[in-house]
C-alpha cells in the first residue's frame, strides 16, 4: 500500500516534496525490504506491478518503469549473492548498486530510442546522490519498517464468559 501511495503522490507533479535533487527511490527500498522478509517472489510481483502503475500514469515509453523496476529486484537478487543482505553494510551495498542499474537500464533505454541524449554534471550529480542517498537511508528504513511490523495488533475478539 506504501508503494501505490507513494507512486501516486510522486505523480501528481515532478517534485511533490520539493526535494529537488535529493530523489530518494523508496521503491527499490521497498522491493530490498520484501526481497528480505517475503521473498523473492513477493518482491518480484510488487516491482512488476509498481512498475506497471508507473506506466500507467506516466507519459513515458510504455515498459520502460516496469523495466526499470525488474532490473532493481534482479541487481538485488545478484547482489545478494556476493554481501549479505541481513547486516547494514550489505543493504547499503545492494540497494546502492540495484538503484545504479535501474539509472543505467534507463540511460541506455533513453539512448536507443532518442536521437539525441545530453548528459549534464546537474543529471549526474543528482544520480549519484539518488544512488548514495538511497542506500544509506536504507538500513534506517528497514529498521523503520522492522518496528511497524513488531507493534502488537488489537485484540478484536472480545468474549466474555458468563457463568
């Protein structure tokens, strides 16, 4: 739900939060997060579907964001086979690397379908910050994520026993 919530939000104009270049890409921190308590299959589904959403509400080539997102999941998958994705340094490592490709993956897309692609220090600062930024504000946020987990649900079945 955080992940259809935040698409939306980041939608509804360029810069909702008037973060300029600080992009941080929640969405990969939210694929890393389901790839590391779910699985790889619920990781795998919500980066095709926040993909596909992303399509669907962008102007953008159609498949492009859906790529993007599989790339993600796929550069956490490879990365997890070289660090450990349980300790702060490995989530900083893989979701880093991961955000990196899916930059690159879009890069390259734009590059074979535009006739004409202008790179700018602006362009590349902001990916390298989007990059760096991104991965450490992960162990953070899983952290974050670890303790909304832990809170202890309402008992909604109230009986009482009558003698």
């Amino acid at each position: 739900m955080a992940g259809v919530l935040f698409t939306l939000l980041k939608g509804i104009s360029r810069d909702p939060w008037v973060v300029g270049i600080f992009d941080l890409d929640l969405l990969s921190l939210l694929i890393g997060y389901l790839f590391l308590s779910s699985g790889r299959i619920h990781a795998a589904v919500f980066a095709l579907v926040q993909g596909l959403l992303i399509d669907i509400f962008s102007s953008g080539p159609n498949g492009l964001s859906a790529l993007s997102y599989l790339v993600v999941f796929w550069g956490i998958c490879a990365g997890s086979l070289f660090f450990y994705f349980e300790t702060a340094k490995g989530q900083i490592i893989i979701i880093s690397m991961a955000v990196f490709l899916k930059h690159a993956t879009f890069l390259a897309v734009i590059a074979l379908v535009s006739e004409r692609i202008a790179f700018s220090i602006f362009f590349l600062s902001a990916t390298a910050i989007s990059v760096l930024g991104t991965g450490l504000l992960t162990p953070v946020m899983y952290h974050f994520f670890d303790r909304l987990r832990e809170l202890p649900e309402k008992d909604e079945d109230i009986s009482v026993d009558v003698p």
